[in-house]
C-alpha cells in the first residue's frame, strides 16, 4: 500500500470533519433521541455496508470503549439468512429490509442505512417501509448519495467515487456518534 493512500484518506476524513459537522450533529441528536426514549437503531447495507451495520449494533449492545453501562438497543438487519433468504426468494432481494422494518420497527426508532452509492434498491425500499412507519432514517453514502440522499431525514455524504474510502469514513462517522453516545448510556 502506498503512503498516498492514506494521506488521501486522512484528507477525506479532515475534510468530512470540516464540511459535515452539522448533519452529524443531527445524526448524533437522533440517536440519542431515539435511545433515550426506549427506541432501537436498526442498521442495514450490503456487503461490506452489512459487515459495519453488524460491526455498530454490536458496539452499541456491548460497549464501544471499556466502560461500564447498559445495553442499548440495536440491531443490524443483515444478520439473519434464515430470514434474508426467504424474504429474497419470496418476496424479492429488494424486500429483504423493508419486510424487517414492517415486522419489527415501531414509531421514534431509527434506521441507518449505509451504502457507498445510495442506490441499492434494498436499501431504497427499507427507507420507504421505515417512512411509512414513522422512523427516521439517516444515510451513510458515498459519492453524490445516490437517490437514498433525497429518501433520508440526514444524508451524511462521503464526496468520493473510491468505495473502500467510503467505507473507512463512514465507520470512523459512526465510531465517533457512538463515542459520544455511550457515556449517556
């Protein structure tokens, strides 16, 4: 790996700290809003956006730094095949999140939905099935957001074409909302 890789990255990350600091302050109000007030934070991509929803659920049940607190409630949508290939093979891949959402979310929980286009159709459908329920939504995307930056209460958007440093930013995004959260656990 060559060291402009990670300058560029340090770059990306600097310039994301600079440029959107307000929609993460409103990603951090809603999630804290939505724990506070007994709600769950559901998590879902594809791929390697699935291993980080897995990766946040598990810091926010378990803990993200070596602190004593409570659980709080989260749950990433990928984690269950028995479930996900059902849904795929009865209803369609573009169902398997959306039907999650009609069977387990409820009015003032929030979904988070991280993509490096914002243009999986499985993700679009769980942002209308999540708006028909009464649950924010708030996208991690990459590049321009795709069509899930106009589906979502706060678009917090990567401005790069290159996916893994999409996908390192967004971890370092939601590493940081959690670290400010947990200590209100």
């Amino acid at each position: 790996m060559s060291i402009d890789r990670l300058v560029a990255l340090a770059r990306l990350a600097e310039r994301c700290a600079v440029e959107l600091e307000a929609p993460l302050e409103r990603y951090l109000a809603l999630v804290q809003r939505t724990l506070q007030g007994g709600g769950t934070v559901f998590f879902a991509g594809n791929g390697g956006s699935a291993a980080h929803a897995q990766h946040m659920a598990t810091e926010y049940v378990v803990r993200y730094q070596p602190i004593a607190r409570r659980a709080a409630r989260a749950i990433a949508l990928s984690t269950d095949v028995s479930l996900i290939t059902a849904a795929a093979n009865d209803l369609g891949f573009e169902m398997v999140y959306a039907r999650q959402i009609e069977a387990l979310a409820r009015p003032g929980d929030l979904l988070v939905l991280v993509s490096t286009s914002g243009n999986s159709a499985n993700l679009i459908r769980a942002a209308h099935a999540a708006r028909s329920y009464e649950v924010g939504i708030v996208g991690l995307l990459g590049g321009d957001g795709g069509r899930l930056r106009e589906l979502v209460d706060v678009a917090i958007v990567i401005p790069s074409g290159d996916a893994a440093m999409v996908q390192e930013v967004q971890l370092a995004v939601d590493h940081y909302v959690c670290s400010v959260i947990e200590p209100t656990l």
